[in-house]
C-alpha cells in the first residue's frame, strides 16, 4: 500500500534533480531525520469508549491503534489535522465568494 501525501509524491516525481548535501549542511539535516525517528514510550490514561471507538477505526483503516494514535497526535502538532467545522465554513465563504 503507497499511501503519498502530494507532497510526497512531487518529491518522488523529481528525485533526479535533487542534489546531495555534504558537510554541516548534511549533519544538521540527518540529525533532523535521528530526531524525528525517535520514538518514546508514554503511559496515557483516556476514556473507554474513546478507546474502542480508536480501536474500532483503525481496525476499519488496517492499523494498529497505536500507530492511528501517533498519528493524529502528529497532525495536530503539525496543524494538519482540520475541524469538520473549519472546512465547511472554507467552502461556504468559496462558494459565496463564486456566485459573486
């Protein structure tokens, strides 16, 4: 399964114009890439039902719960996790803003 952001795919798409680094340039950037790998274990207390609905919906997506976890916690921090609320209201100013 290739599940690429369009970002990730824009970067396959142009993997031979990508120039190498080397020196401090290179160190920083791979020392960028140690951190984010990094994973630390946490204990984290969250309601029951919360919990199989997690559960219930990474099933539903073929992942384990820990993994969907992690990653919304990664889009949140990241601002890439929107409200429902937030869209609609985008859309409905894009329309009104058409039928001008």
């Amino acid at each position: 399964m290739n599940n690429l952001s369009n970002e990730e795919r824009a970067i396959e798409n142009s993997i031979d114009s990508l120039v190498a680094v080397s020196g401090d340039k290179r160190n920083r950037v791979e020392s960028i890439i140690k951190r984010a790998k990094k994973n630390k274990a946490i204990s984290l207390r969250i309601a029951e039902y919360d919990l199989e609905k997690l559960k219930e919906k990474a099933q539903n997506d073929g992942i384990p719960y820990q993994t969907l976890i992690s990653m919304v916690l990664h889009k949140y921090i990241t601002n890439q996790l929107v409200e429902k609320s937030e869209v609609l209201k985008s859309i409905q100013l894009l329309q009104n803003k058409e039928a001008v």
